[in-house]
C-alpha cells in the first residue's frame, strides 16, 4: 500500500511542477506598448551625449541644442554622428555658425553634406569649427592660428575689436561646462589637401 501511495504521490508532484513551469513559459502575444517601443528606441542613442543632468553647467552641445539660431548646425552634428565629441571633458572651443551663416552658402550645399554618403566630409567640415582650449575673445587675439580637431589649423585675424577665426567673425561667446562656444557669422570650409 504504502508503495502505491508513494507512486500517486510521485505523478501529483510531477503533474502540479509541470503545470506550473507550463504557465512560467508562456509567452506574452500582447504588442509592446507605444511607451515600450519608445524606450527600445531610445535606448539605441548611447554615450555621454544623451545623457540628462538638469544640474550641470550646459556643455557645448546643450547650448548649441538650446539655441534657435543654431537648428542647422545642430542638424549637421547629429547627420555626422558626432554629438559625444562634443560632451567630452575637454575643454573645447566651439566657433558655431548660425543658421545665417549655413544659409549663405550656395544652395544645395547643407542638404548634399547632411546625406549619408558624405558623413566624413561633414565631420571633416565640422572638427575644422572644434579647437582644443577655452579661450575668451580677447584671448584669442594673441594668436595667429589655431590647430583644429580635423588636424588643421585656422587663421585668426582681429580688426579692431572685431576677431576674426577663417574668416569668420566672432559675433558672441557662451561660456560652457566644457568649454566655450563663440558664435560666428560663417561656414569655414576646411582647405582642400
């Protein structure tokens, strides 16, 4: 009996485990929430870049972000891929060409170097506008180039008060977490090699 009893016993055991891990696998047929499919999305953006601390002193990229006359410029950056360049510690400083300045060139030229194919011409065009440093306007006078982040250097011109980075004239400097980013009223093209 006592044998018989152990059986019966045995299967209950057996049969309760496996309706139980039978419910554990089952599988969610339900379609991932708009929510869901947001997150995964986001998740995908990586490094310091995306990044959020309403704490901290904006950096480079916030300010540039943050500013409504630098939309183009903002644009080009996020095509090229190089948002987390501009989070880096640095410091950095940043010549920022308004949306005015990338409108000035001739037509065609911001939306052929925003396509795919031409990302390295873009960042090329891009690190020509990074140099390494924090220097104010003022400070910048003392130069007669700079070196930029696409391994080429820069002239620096002043007139009077006015200073000048390839041509292009410092119009306001904003200081930031990692560095400083001077606005400027052109689009330096890097020299052809």
């Amino acid at each position: 009996m006592k044998l018989a009893t152990s059986i019966k016993l045995f299967i209950g055991l057996f049969l309760a485990g496996s309706l139980l891990t039978g419910c554990k696998n089952e599988t969610n047929t339900q379609s991932p929430s708009a929510n869901e499919v947001a997150s995964q999305q986001e998740s995908k953006k990586q490094g310091q870049a995306f990044l959020k601390d309403d704490e901290a002193t904006p950096n480079v990229l916030d300010i540039a972000i943050g500013s409504k006359d630098h939309s183009t410029l903002v644009a080009a950056v996020q095509a090229a891929k190089l948002e987390n360049a501009l989070v880096n510690a640095g410091p950095l400083m940043v010549f920022a060409p308004t949306n005015a300045a990338f409108e000035a060139l001739p037509d065609g030229t911001v939306e052929n170097l925003l396509k795919p194919e031409n990302k390295a011409a873009l960042a090329n065009i891009l690190q020509y506008h990074v140099t390494p440093g924090k220097y104010s306007k003022d400070f910048l006078k003392k130069f007669k180039k700079l070196g930029q982040a696409n391994n080429q250097s820069v002239s620096v011109e002043v007139q009077g008060d006015d200073v000048f980075i390839g041509g292009a004239k410092i119009l306001a400097s904003v200081p930031a977490g990692n560095g400083i980013v001077h606005v400027v009223d052109k689009v330096m093209l890097p020299p052809e090699e």
